[in-house]
C-alpha cells in the first residue's frame, strides 16, 4: 500500500488536518484516491508548522468544532482546503413517505417503530404467491428493487499546486 501520510514537519501540531477533517476532507483518503498528491500534503503540514497563529486557529477548532463551513481567513491554506471540500461527494437526502408515516404512526401509538413500520405491512400468508420477485443486478431474488446512484467513470480529478 502507497503512503498516503507525508512525515510530520517540526513545530506541526496537526491543525490542518484537523481542519481539513472538520470540513469533510481526509487527507490521506484524499491522497489515496490520487485526488491531492502527497507532496501538496506535504507543503500544507509545512504551511501549518510554520504559522504564526497556532493559538487563534486553536481557538477557533474549539469553538467551532462541529460547524465549521470553512478555515479562518488566516490560513494560508484556505482555498485549497475549500477546493477539496468542494470534490467530496455530498450526502444524498432520500425521501422516504413510508418510513416517515411509521415514525409518525410510532409517535402517536407510542410503539417501537419496528412494530409501527411492520403494521401496515401483509402477512406474508396474505401475499400472493405466484408473484414473482424481481431480480436485482446479481441476480438474486428481492421483493422490491430500490433505485442506485449511477457510478461515476470519470476519473477523479488530480491537484497538481507549485509553491
């Protein structure tokens, strides 16, 4: 296996990747992926190691842990941070009527939602027999096939900075 972590620089106290994790970004998954080379990784430690506002950026990981849209203006790797938030892929919200009518039902019956999902489910003795289920991709047997993102074939696309 490739290394995907470059060696930690003197004075590196790790904020970068700590910012670049609070944005959704892992930098050596980034790096595995072939999508930022282990070079820019390198050059960002640096940058980092060689702040001035190691407190500040501290500060503001621990106030806004959990809610950070984007590196203080501050940090000389910003932009590059922010382009590699930007590639990640996004969450897929699924909308799904059945699942939030059983939550509802659960709610109002005060029942485990397991129960409340299965009550307006058949019995499997009610079900018609001769229906035939449909296969899914590999062939197996399923009652109800549920749609996939299509994989991408584009490659992903590839950082290359000079410094």
């Amino acid at each position: 296996m490739p290394n995907t972590r470059p060696p930690t620089p003197e004075g590196y106290q790790g904020q970068i990747e700590l910012m670049a994790l609070e944005m959704g970004v892992d930098l050596e998954v980034s790096v595995a992926k072939d999508i930022v080379s282990l070079g820019a990784v390198e050059r960002m430690m640096r940058h980092c190691a060689a702040c001035s506002d190691h407190k500040s950026c501290t500060a503001f990981l621990v106030a806004q842990h959990g809610q950070i849209e984007a590196p203080p203006s501050f940090c000389v790797d910003r932009k590059l941070i922010l382009f590699l938030h930007d590639l990640m892929p996004k969450p897929v919200v699924v909308h799904m009527p059945e699942a939030e009518e059983a939550e509802a039902e659960a709610d109002s019956a005060d029942m485990p939602l397991v129960e409340a999902a299965d009550a307006g489910l058949p019995d499997a003795d009610d079900a018609d027999a001769d229906a035939p289920a449909a296969p899914d991709s590999e062939g197996h047997q399923v009652d109800r096939i549920v749609p996939e993102a299509a994989p991408s074939t584009a490659p992903a696309p590839r950082l290359h900075l000079s410094f």
